[in-house]
C-alpha cells in the first residue's frame, strides 16, 4: 500500500532516566581553559627559531629563544619560571613567577599568589624600555 506512518503504543517508548544529582566538577581555572584552547591551533612562524630550555631544579627553569626571519630583526628572549611547592591541583602550583625579557629590554612578568582556599590573586607586571607603562599606578616621586 505505501509507506505509513503510526506512533507506537505508550508503555513501548523508552522512559528518561531520573536525573543525576552530582554536580559538575570544576574544569579549572580560566587561564587554563584558555591555554587548552589555544593549544588546539597551530603556531605559525617564518623563520628559523631555536628554544634551549633548561632545568636548574624542581622548582625553577629557564628558557633562550632566538628567531631569526627574513620578515624583522633577529630576536632573543629570556624566560625564566619558579613555581612553588604547595600544589593544589595538577595544574596549579602556588606561588608561581613567570617572567620574560626580550632583547630590547621589555619585561613581562607575572606573579600568581593562594591567598585563601578559593581566593588567588594574579600581578602582571609590564616595564618597556626601561619605563613602567602605567607609571601612575605606581608613584616613585612624594
């Protein structure tokens, strides 16, 4: 006859099962989601850029990077980390510092503090060509 269409009976359709009560657990900081984020596209680069990485002990390493590229300069940054020992998490050490010096004298820094169970406090720190880039924030002068 061709093609029909009927529901089935009532006590044939599959029930929903009653609802979990345990929440969700907590995907972790935002700067963590960020990273795992941004480590799903590819860095792409023109050039030729060498990264020697080398751990000084448990807590601090440092890092040399130079790109050379037909497109700019030649470039040299200096990182440096130290990370605490009271580790929260996998992903997170406290206190953690983070820093980073290019070649022509800009500073990044960052400094990452437990102040309480759930309480972090996060410094960034950006100093360029030997000059604070908000200078009003912090007064040297009476």
């Amino acid at each position: 006859m061709g093609n029909t269409l009927g529901l089935a009976p009532m006590g044939a359709l599959p029930r929903r099962s009653p609802r979990r009560e345990e929440p969700l657990p907590n995907p972790g900081s935002f700067d963590e989601l960020h990273r795992l984020c941004k480590d799903v596209f590819p860095a792409q680069m023109e050039g030729v850029k060498l990264v020697v990485n080398k751990v000084l002990s448990s807590h601090f390493q440092v890092a040399h990077t130079v790109h050379m590229s037909a497109l700019g300069l030649p470039g040299y940054h200096l990182h440096a980390a130290y990370a605490g020992d009271w580790q929260l998490s996998p992903t997170e050490v406290f206190p953690t510092v983070v820093g980073d010096m290019d070649s022509s004298g800009s500073l990044n820094a960052q400094v990452l503090l437990l102040l309480a169970e759930r309480l972090r406090a996060k410094a960034v720190f950006q100093v360029t060509h030997g000059s604070c880039l908000h200078p009003e924030a912090f007064p040297l002068s009476p």
